[in-house]
C-alpha cells in the first residue's frame, strides 16, 4: 500500500555532502560508472513528524549494459521519528541485462504507530483510532522485456502484522473489521509495465502504466483470501522553457475478504497531499491527480499539484458527493543533478485537512 513505500523517503549516508555536489557539477567522464549518493537522513510528515537516520543509494550500470542504459538503484535504510516510529528497508530496481528484465522490490521490517479513519465514507471527519503494529515486508516483482518499454511478470507480496496496542472500546477492539486482529498476507500475481520514461527520477517526457492483478488465500500462505486488480498510470509533457506537467490515475478494485490494512487508500506522501495516510479507505479507488513542476535557480525548483479521489465498498455506491479533493504548492531542491534526484518539500490541502511534507523523489 502506497502509505506504507517508506523507501521513498530521504534514505541516505552521513558522507561527504560538499564533495557529492561539487563533483555533480562537473560532466561525468564514464555514464555508466558507479555511484553512490549520501546525506543525513531527515524528513517530515502528518503521519510520523520528524524522522532521521542513516542510509545510501547506490546507482549503477550492469557490466554488459551499453552506455546510456538505464541505471539500477539500491538503496537501504534505517530511520527512527518523533513517534517512536522505527524504520529498515532495503528497495531496489534492477535492469540486468541490458534492461532486457525488470527485478524490483523491497525487505524490510517496520515498527509503526497508524491512524485509522474508518472504512468506506460514513466516518465523521474528526473519527481516528490509533494501533501499533510490528511487520516483516518483502516485495519482489520479476519482469521480462516483451517490446520497446513493456515488461510483463510475477509478483510475490508479504506482510505479517502483529499489533501491540489498539485504543480500548474502538472498532478494532470490537473486532467489526476484517484484520482487526492483524495477520499474515501473502499473495501472488500477474502484471504489466509501460515504461517510455526519460528519466526514472525526473521524467519530463513520456509514459509510465503498471496493472496488476494479484490474489491471495490459503494456498498462498495467507490468513485472508481477496483479489485485487489496480492500474497505476503517469504521464508526462514538457512544457514552456522547461517546465513539467504530470498527470497521474489510480484505479485498485478488490474483491473478497480484504483486510483494512490492506485496502487501497487516499492520503500520504503520493496521493492527494493534505490528508492523512489511510484518511479514507475501501475495497475501491479512483485517484486522478496532476503537478505542474517548473526550476527556478541553481538547484530549486516549484510545483503546484492538485487532485480528486473517492473510495467505495461496490461500483455502485461511487458517488460525486464523497469526492475528496486536494491542491497545494511545494519546493524542490536538487541533490544529483546528473540523476535529477530530489528533495521535496509539499504543503497540500484536502476536505477539512491539511499537511506539510518533506521527503525525497517526486510524487508520481
């Protein structure tokens, strides 16, 4: 789930800040060479306040790819927040041979502090519970190369939840929602990558698509048994003296005994920008959302974004008045010039809600 890619965050060592910058400006003699960016690890959100650590990325090219290939990122993590909150993970995308397969994921394993809102649109705005939880990750996407751009694949999900506190009298005390009780996923799938992005970190021109369909039961290793089908599409256009505009749509349709841990979410540092993570959750979801990103000087840049979203239990009950909109405005400051890695820093706005971000890599 989108509020949980922590990986997304500032991840990087305490090295030489200064010496990275300096020898970003000049051109690098070897494209291909290996890199490795640090920084302290500092970051804001609704969700976790301040939060800092230590970590790395590395990029890198496979020996046998050509000049110019697509770059592979490693990164790993371990952070600690204001909400005693902790942190490890280890994200990756890899393009071996040539960019002929795609291998991404994530290991990590997670202490975190969660708000739930309720599911579905009936909760009144002020209704939050709070839980605890403890939980293993692995992530692991496998893709092969089927034309220019396209990659199809299988994908392998795991979680196991074991919440140490939940606050006494609420749903989840009831046990009125299923996963209310935590619990072990672990699903399989099937998916497709569209891939014409000119850049993985800051694309200004092309297309980005990922549909999947996954399920998972007893056969898999699950204590739950659900399907889902979701489409994630991005594209981008250059626009004037080097402007950007993004446009990015969400659509996750689940089926079955979906626990609320793992029902698609509005809220968080990617979709709609001003509500809480989870904010609002159900079994459906239609996101549509778009940024305008223009430099200004040296390393700065601004973006102005803005959005609607709404979930459903059923594709009947989609209704315009549970619409939740969000706009806002943000920073960026550039750490890797010749990547186009950056920080970010978002204030957005939503229905009766509102939150400030500072992470690292673009929204979508």
């Amino acid at each position: 789930m989108n509020y949980r890619k922590i990986g997304l965050w500032v991840v990087f060592c305490s090295t030489l800040l200064t010496q990275t910058l300096s020898a970003q400006n000049a051109a690098p003699k070897n494209p291909n060479r290996f890199k490795i960016i640090g920084l302290p690890v500092f970051f804001f959100t609704p969700d976790t306040k301040f939060g800092g650590g230590a970590g790395g990325l590395s990029t890198f090219n496979f020996p046998k790819d050509t000049l110019g290939a697509r770059r592979s990122s490693v990164t790993v993590g371990a952070v600690y927040t204001q909400l005693n909150q902790l942190l490890l993970y280890f994200p990756f995308q890899l393009f071996p041979n040539n960019q002929h397969y795609w291998v991404s994921g994530e290991v990590g394993y997670y202490r975190y502090l969660f708000n739930y809102f309720g599911t579905g649109n009936g909760f009144s705005p002020d209704f939050i519970e709070k839980y605890d939880a403890t939980f293993p990750r692995i992530r692991l996407n496998f893709s092969k190369k089927i034309s220019p751009g396209l990659y199809a694949g299988l994908r392998y999900a795991y979680d196991d939840f074991t919440f140490t506190r939940i606050d006494l009298g609420g749903e989840l005390d009831r046990n009125t929602v299923v996963g209310a009780n935590g619990g072990r996923i672990s699903g399989v799938g099937a998916g497709i990558n569209y891939d014409t992005r000119n850049s993985l970190f800051f694309p200004t021109r092309g297309w980005l698509l990922d549909a999947s369909i996954y399920g998972e039961s007893r056969v898999t290793g699950s204590q739950f048994s659900y399907r889902r089908f979701s489409a994630d599409a991005s594209h981008y256009w250059e626009i004037g003296k080097k402007g950007v505009f993004a446009l990015n749509g969400v659509s996750v349709f689940s089926f079955g005994e979906v626990p609320f841990h793992q029902m698609p979410v509005i809220g968080g540092t990617k979709r709609l920008r001003g509500y809480f993570e989870g904010k609002y959750r159900d079994n459906h979801l239609l996101v549509l959302q778009a940024e305008y990103r223009q430099p200004l000087f040296w390393r700065l840049g601004a973006v102005v974004f803005g959005g609607v979203g709404l979930v459903s239990d059923r594709f009947e009950n989609f209704a315009l008045r549970h619409t939740r909109p969000h706009a806002g405005t943000g920073l960026r400051f550039t750490i890797d010039k010749a990547q186009k890695i950056n920080i970010r820093a978002d204030y957005g706005w939503g229905y009766q809600s509102s939150g400030f971000y500072l992470t690292f890599g673009e929204a979508f």
